[in-house]
C-alpha cells in the first residue's frame, strides 16, 4: 500500500507537469508600476551638508554665522567661589589662543564647527598637567573620529589628514582634546547638528533657489505650446519639418542670450503661450516656508533673517532679546562649561569660564530689573544676593 501511494503521488507530479509553463519575465512586476518615483534628497555626511546648507545655502549660512559671531563675542570671566580674576593665565590664553587666531576667530571656529556638524574639538598644545597649556587649536570635525575602548568610552581620537592619521590618546592622563557635542538620541560617541535637522529644508530651498535661476535663464517667462494646424485639416507634421523647427527653436530662441528674440512662425505654426500654474505660484511660499524651517531648527527668529511672513514677536528688539535669550546663552553656556572642566585640570584649580551677562546690549533691561528685585530684597544676605547675580563671595564677609 506504501508503494501504491508513492506510485499515485509521483502520477500526479507526472500529470503537473504535463502541464505547460508560462514565461513571464522576471522584471515584469516592476515594468508595470508608473509613478513619479522617489524624493532625491541630497546625501548627509558631514561634508556634503557643509556644502549644501553652508557655502550653498544663504539662510543656513547667515544663521551660522549670526549663532557663532554672536557667541564669540559675548564677554567671558573667569571666577572660583572666592574671586573673579582680571589677570589669569587661563584669562590670557583665552584672549590669544594660537599665533594665528585671536580670541573671537577662535572662538567663531569652535561655534561653527558645533553648529555645523554637532561636534567641536579643541586640541591643547604645550605644557602638561598642572600647567596652562601654550596654545588651543579648534580642529576640523569632518577630520576626526573617536576610537572607543572596550567599555565603550573613547580612548583616543584620530585626525586624519591627506591619508595620514594622528591619534591622541586620552587612556592616560589629563586628555589633549576636548570632544564638545551636542545631544544625539541615537549615537554614543557624536552629536546631532541643527544642519542635519534642517537638511530636507535645505533640499527644498535648494530646488526652489534652483527653479527660480531656471525660470530667469528662459527671460522670467513660463513655457508654451506650438500648436500646428495643417491648411487641409492635417493634425502632425512631416519629419523633416518637425526636425526643422525643433534645431530653430534650440539655436534661435533658447538660453539666457536669446531672451525677448522674437519668433517667426508660419505654415500653420501658432504659439500659445502657458501661464503660470498654481503649483508654480506656490514656489516662492515654500521657498520661504523652507527658510523658515532652515532658521527654526538653528533657533534663530525668522524676523532677524527677514523672512516675512512671522510675525511671532512684536517687535526686532523682543526678537533679538529672544533670540540671545534661548539660543545663544544656552550654548556658550554650554561651551564654555565644558572648556572650564577640561582646562581646570590643567590648571590645577577649579575655574569657572562664564559669560558677563551685564556686557550684553540685548539683555541689558532684563539685568536692571533683576539687579533692582535684588537689591530690593532686604531679606537677602549680602552673600545671598551676591549668589543670585552670578558674583563670587567677598574674600571677607560677615554674612
């Protein structure tokens, strides 16, 4: 009975086969879906953002430069919890970083670089541990990458330049580069840039800047349509007339030099100009909607940048206080924290790197009043209002 039932199945497989086969082509499937295709966005790495939505892209590169111009010269202090120092060798190489840069170029360099691609390295140069180094040198972040070590700290950094590599190690000892980076949910050792947020914003004033240089190069006039119509009724022309009018239109009335050449047509030929589409009214909205997303993920106003349409501050100055208020100081805090941690070890003290709030013309009326609340304040110890001004305690004070 086994043998029977092998006997039926392989009669069956037989019987399968008998059957003839369809040939289809294996790229059928594909060949029969019709659509626009995919959205070509522009590659992320950090070298390809720099150069779209930086040194191509006007709104990303004035609000680089306004975040870094703005950040370098805000004025810096340096204080412990007993004194604020007019003269300090961390003071005095703040102020002259390298033979090549002053303090603001420095400091414009490091603010870019975190700006642009979430990651600022500053290499110390001369001296050691409990020495104040020579010189400080802002290091290309497209340049440098972290080497992790098993824990998955890093133990070194490699700058590579022209294929040849530098490593600094950072196992042992008080590390010579300081790794600023801003927050990335999903990378351990890099930060996120507000360029990569912003980058399909970039992509889309990019195509609409592109557009628009198009649009002039064919005389600011949108396309239009030959229309033929034949004297006995005849709808198409012959070969060697279609190819006639196609080699005068391509040689006499396209480009920028032909522009406002007039067009001789006969035979039949009418021209029927096209006017402007809806969609292609709407270019110039969403090449500003674009901008305005660019300036919000670099949390600069739109109003700062001339954008119109915000109208989410009353007035320039409420948007400038806005602007120092929730971009700037966050992030030279943020900088300058994280400076004063890595070159206290140098020093051999804990030091503070801050920014001088009452230094800062936009944020003067918002000092007034809170110099007047405290001081106002007769609850207050001395000590306690000298606290919430950001001032260090008096070497001799009676609380």
């Amino acid at each position: 009975m086994i043998l029977d039932f092998f006997r039926s199945a392989g009669s069956a497989g037989a019987a399968d086969r008998d059957v003839p086969e369809t040939k289809a082509s294996a790229a059928g499937p594909v060949m029969a879906w019709h659509g626009a295709g995919r959205v070509a966005w522009s590659p992320r790495d950090t070298v390809t953002l720099t150069r779209t939505g930086f040194s191509g892209n006007p709104v990303g590169f004035r609000c680089v430069k306004m975040l870094a111009e703005a950040a370098a010269a805000l004025p810096l202090v340096l204080q412990d919890v007993e004194q604020r120092y007019a003269r300090h060798p961390l003071l005095e190489l703040v102020r002259r970083p390298n033979p090549a840069q002053g303090r603001a170029e420095w400091l414009e360099a490091l603010y870019g670089q975190l700006l642009l691609t979430g990651n600022g390295y500053v290499e110390a140069a001369g001296g050691g541990e409990g020495s104040v180094p020579m010189e400080l040198h802002v290091l290309r972040s497209d340049r440098m990458s972290v080497v992790p070590g098993a824990d998955g700290w890093p133990v070194g950094y490699e700058y590579t330049v022209g294929g040849r590599k530098h490593r600094f190690d950072v196992s042992a000892g008080h590390p010579a580069i300081c790794h600023l980076k801003s927050f990335h949910p999903q990378d351990d050792h890099y930060g996120l840039s507000a360029l990569q947020a912003a980058a399909q914003a970039v992509d889309v004033h990019n195509s609409a800047s592109r557009w628009s240089k198009a649009l002039l190069d064919n005389a600011a006039r949108p396309s239009g349509a030959i229309v033929y119509k034949g004297a006995e009724g005849q709808g198409s022309l012959s070969t060697d007339h279609y190819d006639r009018l196609v080699s005068e239109m391509e040689s006499h009335h396209q480009g920028a030099r032909n522009a406002g050449r007039p067009m001789l047509l006969e035979g039949g030929l009418d021209w029927k100009p096209m006017g402007f589409s809806p969609s292609d009214m709407e270019f110039q909205k969403t090449k500003e909607a674009a901008a305005r997303e660019i300036a919000l993920a670099f949390g600069v106003p739109p109003m700062l940048l001339g954008i119109p349409g915000d109208a989410t501050y009353a007035n320039y100055a409420e948007a400038n206080r806005a602007f120092y208020r929730l971009t700037v100081l966050p992030l030279v805090a943020r900088v300058t924290g994280a400076l004063s941690d890595w070159l206290s070890g140098f020093a051999g003290d804990v030091l503070e790197l801050r920014p001088d709030l009452d230094q800062v013309p936009a944020l003067s009326a918002e000092r007034d009043a809170q110099w007047a609340r405290v001081a106002g304040a007769d609850f207050l110890s001395p000590a306690e209002k000298r606290a919430l001004l950001g001032l260090p305690a008096l070497e001799a004070e009676d609380g």
